[in-house]
C-alpha cells in the first residue's frame, strides 16, 4: 500500500523543519533524514535519527576534551587501526534509528539481532494493511542442490506462474478471513453488527509470513556493522539483504571513513584458520599443496580457495 496522503505530508513536514544544534551533524546524512527509501515492494527505510559522526569515534578512541579530530587523513587512519584490530567500543559511540518495513519472514531474522532497540507495530492494537511480499520472478529460484540454506536456478515458465499464483492467492485469502474475523469495518465499527469478531491479537495468527509489518529499530555502529557484515553477505537470504545493503549506503553517507574501513576489513577481507595459514605458508615457499595433504576438509579446503579466488 503506497503511503498515504497525509504520511507524505508528515515526512515533509519533518524534512522541511530544522533545528540549530551545538552537537556535530552530518550533512549527507541530514539530507537523508525521514526520507524513504523504497525496498522489496512495498518495504522501505527511512533514517528517523542519529547520534555521532567519524569524529565521535575518533573523539571517543582519543577520550579528548573537543572533537579530537586532527588532520582528515590521521582520523581515516586511526580508524581504519581500529578496525583492523577490532576495537569496538569507540564505534559504539554513534547510534542510528531506523523506520523499517519488511515482510514478517524477514523480521524473524532480523530480530535475532539483540544488541538493538526495538518497537514493533502493534497487530494487538491495529489493524496490519493489506500487504504482502511476492518476489519478483527472478527471485523465485529453486532449492539449491550444494547448500541446504540456499537457492539454486531460478524457476522458469509454468511452474513459476504456478508458485506466483499460489502465493498471491493464499496470502489473500489468509488475509480475507482475517477481516472477516475481525469483523471491522474502515471506522473500526463492526462490519456485520450480528458477530462480535475475534480480538486482533488471535485473528492476526492467520496471516502468512509474508505480510509486511514496521518498526523503530535503533542500534550503536559497531553492532550495526556486526548486523551488515553478517545480512549482506552473500550467505544471507536476498530478501534481508536488500535491507542490510540499503544499510551500507547510509554508513557512507554518515561516517565515509569507518564505511572504507568496513570495506576493507570486514566486507572484502577474509579469515584464514591455522590451517589454512600453514598452507598459504608452505605454497609462498613453492610447495604443491593438495587438500589432502593440507589437513583441512574438504569444505574448509574449499572455502579457502574461494577467499583466494582459485
Ligand atoms: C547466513 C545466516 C544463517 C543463519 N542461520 C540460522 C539458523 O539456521 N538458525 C538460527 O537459529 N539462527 C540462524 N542465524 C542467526 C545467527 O545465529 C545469529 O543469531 C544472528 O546472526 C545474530 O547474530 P549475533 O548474535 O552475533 O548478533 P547480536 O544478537 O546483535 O549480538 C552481537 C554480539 O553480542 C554478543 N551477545 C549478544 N547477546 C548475547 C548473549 N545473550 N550472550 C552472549 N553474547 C551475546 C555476541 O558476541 C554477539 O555476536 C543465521 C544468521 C545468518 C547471518
């Protein structure tokens, strides 16, 4: 459901409001502020507020009296050290709120990540819209043979018209006992006044997972770097991807030196275990190394020839 008339006007009217402040601001991010930035088909995320810029977490690494900024490029590089040797407690100077709407299978993941704040819309106290996620046709892939938690080829022709019909009808169909149940009408006044209707906490276990619904979520930039690292990898499923990588871009409008630092330390780096260092030491001194003669598995094996693009 397209935002309403007077949700659009609210948002401008945030957007249009400003404030003098004492405490530092980031210009790219302010422009962002409250807008919203269109997700799946009809989720999104809209910055609502944050706290700290690059500065606060260099300010915060040197416990200094003012910003604790010295030239751009020794901040970059005091961030980037503390990247690289993980210590994360300055980047849990900063805080980001998120507005997020996402379908309900997404959130069950998401919420697993405890280290934020949360509040969800209440389908105890309202009604959840009309909306539901249908991946595009693209998206609509088969079970992947070779991972157990993935997909594989993406389904073709009848059959995923069949699974795109199927979806459609039953999140539709859950959806049209659901207000029959609550017995509602747009006032919130009984639609048939012979039936009582069922309580919005019990009618509201009958919709599908992929009915979208919202919430504040707010968290330090260290575990928002945690929960990126982790959801826009490309292990995680595409759906809270898409999220984590919307995510990504607002880091590199608010704090470009810990987002390069990310970069390079988290996103594009890559872990070797023991084993695997033993092995990179012996094929730099001209070995012919083998999975077999390396000691590590198969998988682990395999792994390490993925991090070395072999
Ligand atoms: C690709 C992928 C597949 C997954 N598959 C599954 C699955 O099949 N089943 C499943 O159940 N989950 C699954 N998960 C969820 C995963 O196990 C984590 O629960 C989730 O990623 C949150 O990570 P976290 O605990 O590190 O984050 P947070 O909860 O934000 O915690 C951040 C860090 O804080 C510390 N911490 C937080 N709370 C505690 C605590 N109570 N005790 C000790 N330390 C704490 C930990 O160091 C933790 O790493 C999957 C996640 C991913 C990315």
């Amino acid at each position: 459901m397209p935002l309403t008339e007077s949700q659009l006007a609210d948002i401008e009217a945030q957007r249009d409001a400003s404030a003098a402040t004492r405490r530092p601001t980031v210009p790219a991010l302010e422009e962002k502020l409250f807008a919203v930035i269109p997700l799946l088909d009809h989720g999104f995320i809209r910055v609502i507020d944050y706290m700290g810029d690059d500065g606060a977490v260099v300010q915060a690494a040197r416990v200094s009296y003012g910003r604790g900024t010295r030239r751009v490029s020794e901040d970059a590089g005091l961030i980037r050290y503390l990247m690289r040797h993980h210590h994360s407690t300055p980047f849990e100077m900063c805080e980001l709120k998120l507005h997020v709407k996402l379908p309900i299978f997404v959130a069950r993941q998401w919420i697993r990540h405890r280290t934020a704040n949360v509040n969800e819309y209440s389908a105890r106290y309202s009604v959840l819209d009309r909306e539901f996620y249908i991946p595009e046709p693209a998206h609509l892939a088969a079970q992947s043979a070779v991972n157990r938690q993935g997909r594989g080829a993406v389904l073709e022709g009848d059959e995923a018209a069949d699974v795109l019909a199927l979806l459609r009808d039953d999140a539709a169909r859950c959806y049209d006992h659901y207000a029959h149940m609550l017995n509602e009408d747009a006032e919130g006044e009984p639609a048939d006044p012979d039936r009582a209707g069922l309580a919005r906490e019990l009618a509201r276990m009958n919709l599908t997972l992929n009915t979208y619904t919202q919430w504040y979520w707010k968290t330090d930039l260290h575990n928002l770097l945690h929960f990126c690292a982790l959801r826009a990898d490309a292990h995680a499923q595409y759906e809270i991807r898409v999220y984590a990588e919307a995510i990504i871009d607002i880091l590199r409008a608010w704090v470009p030196a810990t987002y390069e630092a990310f970069q390079d330390y988290r996103l594009n780096a890559a872990n070797f275990s023991g084993a695997m260092v033993a092995a990179l030491k012996r094929m730099l001194a001209g070995e012919n190394v083998t999975q077999e003669t390396s000691g590590m598995s198969k998988r682990e094996w395999t792994e390490m020839m993925t991090a070395l693009g072999k």
